[in-house]
C-alpha cells in the first residue's frame, strides 16, 4: 500500500506515521514497541467456537491486537521516517516497497538506487527522474524498461546507451536524436535549443515522446535467463509460470513482485517462501498457506503478521510462537488433534481453501495496491465487504502548499526536491504524487496475459511472411502496438 497518515499510537499516546487512518477503530503500537520482547501476542488468545465462521472468529482476533504503526526493518532505516515496507535507506522520503537506497523520494519498488525522484520499479539507479522498469541507469529523465543508459531523456527499451534523447529500441548507441544519428555537435545543438525546465515544454516533449515510442516494436514480455516461463519482468528462473516481476523463482505459478520462491502458488510481495500457498507480503517462510504478513515462520495456516513462528493456525499479531490456535497456546498433541476439527468446520462453511474475504482486511480499498490494478468505486468496493477509507487529512493554507491542477489535493515540496530540481534543471510539478504515481503506472504493462502470434513480417528473419510463433503476452489484442517473439525482436534491435 501507497498510503500513510498520521496516527496516534499507545501506549505513549503521541503522533507518528503509519499505515492506518486515525479513524480506523485498531490499536496502533509504534514499530519498535510491537517488535519488543515483552509481548508475544498470546495475551489476546481465545478458545475456538465449533458454532462460530472461522473468519469471523479471526476477525475478532484482528480488531482486538495490536498493530505495528508499519512495516519497516526500523533498525536498518536512518532519516527515512515516511516509508513503508522497506529495509536499509537513508535519507527517503514517501518510498514504498524498497530497500539499499538513499536520498530517494516519492518512489515504489526501488531498490539499490540513490537521488531519485518519482520512480517505479528500478534498480540500481542515480540522479534520475520520471524512470519506470529500468535498471543500472545515470542522470537520465524519463525512461522506460531501459538498461544501462546514461545522460539520456525520453527512451523506451534502449539497452547501453549514453547522450541520447527521444529514442526506442537503440543498443550501445550515442548522440541519437528520435532514433536518428547525430554528431556530437548536432546533438549538443538540439540539446540547447530544448528548455525542458520549462514547464509546458516538458510536458509536451513528454506527450509527444510517448505517441512517438507507440510505433515501436515491442518484445512480447521482458523474460531474461529464463527457462520455460510465462508472463512479464521475468528474471533468473525455471518454470514459472503466469507471474510478474519476479526474479529467482523455480517450479511456481501466479507469483506477483516475488524473489526466491520455489514450489509455490498465488505469491505476491513475498521474499525467500518454499511449498506455500496464496501469500502476501511475506519473508522467510516455508509450508505457509493462505496467510499476510509471515516472517520467518514455518507452517502457518491462515494468519496475520506471524513472526518467528510454527505450527500456528488462525493467529494474528503472534511472535515466537509455535502450537497456537487463535493465538492460544497448546500442547503438541491438543494442536494437532484441533486442526483436523477447523479444517472440517471451515470446509462444511465453504472457507477452507478460500483466502480472507474482504471484510477482514483492516485497511480500505481505495488505500491498497488492489486499487491501481483492479479499480473499483466506492459503490462497488463496499458491495463486495471491502471497507472504504474516507478519512482526509485537514488541508493545509499554508503559503507553500501547491494545488493539484488534476485533483485539486493540496502538496509540499521538500527542501530536497527543490534543490534537485534546480540542480537538474526540471521543473517543478504541479501534480499531487499520487497523480505522478498513477501516470508512472500507466506506463506498465498490465499484470495479465493473452493469446497472441507474433507479428514479424521482417524478411531475413527465417520466416515466410509473417512469423507464426504463438505467444503470451501483457500486450491485449485491442492495442496498437505490434509484438514480436524474441528471436525476431533481437534480430531488429541487433
């Protein structure tokens, strides 16, 4: 989730940042305090209720707890006090799902970056802005599923190159102008006559470069050392299959922003999990199922946030726990002559096999990441038993607020921001973040596949006519944009 308020917390009673709307009826503990020795969670324990749902029982369970404020490696963080779900940064600012990054604002699934702004999905990246799905990049603005390019603005799918502005599909390229080659000089000149610090002129350069790349050959799914895997963002596996941005994964099918996992089903967000069924966010784990939130924990079967745990069932809140039923503790043998009871009473209810509904998650829809790819109304949210956040914070009059011009949300920009704006010669936005955010969103490819054959009609590509390789792909049959298998799209770019 891409959201933070400001809560108070117990049972200090002060304001700090977290993951949960001041109006929200749960308990919030500041991180450092949920993560203490004292407690383990077992205080909030209760008896299992033959007569009872098991999720409305584990419901229970859950407004009763207490919450972390959020979900940070606080001890590795320094000056990073608005983030979430992340590990080792310094001086970061609104990051989300990131990790070994410093100086780094208003980004998500970043990690191993310093000074950058507005980014989404990079790696190992510096003094860059506006970069989606690119890696190993320098001084650069606006790039899109690039690699190891530098001093560049406005690429798409350029791998190598260095002093180059407006292009696509460009290897070990300088000096190129919207795809033709310049000299050094030309380009310096072109390059001077731009002013993209410009406002208008920045946004127009950025209009007219994303209609220009919309005739550009696309590879039919970034798929790099992969063996006998289907979907997008692929890297480093075998055998993985309908999954996006994953890297290191064996013998595993529907995982979603994944590393090392092996064995498993329906993963999202999770890191290091083996023989684990419908996870998310999770870290360390082995024989987990239909769980959030587990770290370091081994068969876990329908809980929240386990940390340090075994052989727990239904528990929420729970730390270095094993046996445990709803947060109770029991013997070995009263656990696992229980066990077969629930599984029975949940199957006869039609929730065995089931992930939580809805109306168990203690955040609102509209604060989620489900949100971005499966938008839904408020209307529609609630019909379904999602909760609606409809807390907003008061807004602030001050005279260094900025108005949206698209949702009329008032912004700040950070002292740190402006300076590297100026340094860098961008211009100042004049859209909330999340606005930013949403744009850099619609620059990805859709979690999603479909049936298609590549469209190479190239001669010399060992093919009569047109290439008859059946594919699957985020690209939808109703866009524009011709794909190519990979044979053929190496063969172009080459």
């Amino acid at each position: 989730m891409n959201a933070l308020f400001i809560t108070i917390v117990v049972p200090k009673r002060r304001a700090v940042v977290a993951m949960f709307p001041p109006s929200l009826p749960v308990t919030i503990y500041d991180q450092d305090v949920w993560w203490d020795k004292n407690w383990d969670g077992t205080e909030y324990g209760r008896d299992f209720d033959l007569t009872k749902s098991f999720f409305e029982q584990f419901a229970s369970l859950l407004r009763a707890i207490p919450h972390p404020n959020l979900l940070n490696d606080a001890p590795s963080n320094k000056n990073s006090d608005y983030v979430n779900c992340t590990i080792s940064l310094k001086d970061c600012y609104m990051i989300f799902d990131a990790g070994n990054s410093e100086d780094c604002y208003y980004s998500n699934i970043i990690g191993y970056s310093k000074n950058c702004i507005d980014c989404t999905a990079v790696v190992g990246c510096e003094i860059s802005y506006d970069l989606v799905g690119s890696t190993k990049c320098y001084n650069s603005t606006l790039l899109i599923d690039c690699e190891n390019c530098r001093d560049s603005a406005f690429l798409y799918a350029c791998k190598s190159c260095n002093d180059c502005f407006g292009c696509y599909n460009l290897r070990h390229k300088q000096y190129c102008w919207n795809n033709e080659q310049l000299t050094k000089e030309e380009f310096e000149k072109r390059k001077a006559a731009l002013d993209l610090s410009n406002y208008d002129t920045y946004q127009k350069t950025r209009t007219e470069f994303l209609e220009f790349i919309k005739a550009a050959p696309r590879e039919y799914a970034f798929l790099m050392h992969c063996e006998n895997c289907t979907g997008n963002v692929i890297a480093h596996s075998h055998n993985n299959h309908a999954s996006f941005d994953s890297n290191d994964n064996e013998d595993s099918k529907y995982t979603i922003a994944t590393r090392q996992i092996r064995d498993s089903y329906d993963i999202q967000h999770t890191y290091n999990a083996e023989l684990s069924l419908e996870i998310m966010a999770a870290t360390n784990i082995y024989r987990n199922f239909f769980s959030f939130y587990s770290i370091n924990s081994q068969d876990i079967f329908y809980s929240y946030l386990t940390a340090n745990a075994k052989n727990c069932f239904g528990c929420a809140g729970l730390k270095n726990q094993e046996y445990c039923i709803l947060n109770k503790k029991y013997s070995k043998e009263e656990y696992e002559s229980l066990v077969p009871k629930i599984i029975e009473h949940m199957k006869a209810r039609s929730e065995w096999g089931e992930f939580f509904p809805m109306p168990v998650s203690p955040h609102g829809y509209n604060e989620t990441l489900a949100a971005d790819y499966f938008p839904l109304n408020r209307t529609d949210a609630v019909a379904m038993g999602a909760y609606w956040n409809e807390y907003e914070a008061e807004p602030s009059s001050s005279s260094e607020a900025i108005t949206c011009a698209v949702s009329g949300k008032l912004f700040r920009l950070t002292k740190q921001e402006l300076q590297f704006y100026q340094e860098h010669k961008i211009p100042l936005p004049r859209t909330h973040p999340d606005v930013r955010y949403q744009e850099r969103l619609k620059l990805r490819l859709p979690r999603k596949l479909w049936s298609r054959q590549c469209e190479c009609q190239e001669k010399g590509h060992n093919h009569v006519e047109r290439c008859i390789r059946n594919l699957e792909t985020p690209y939808s049959p109703e866009r524009s944009e011709k794909i190519f298998c990979e044979k053929c799209y190496q063969r172009l770019v080459s």
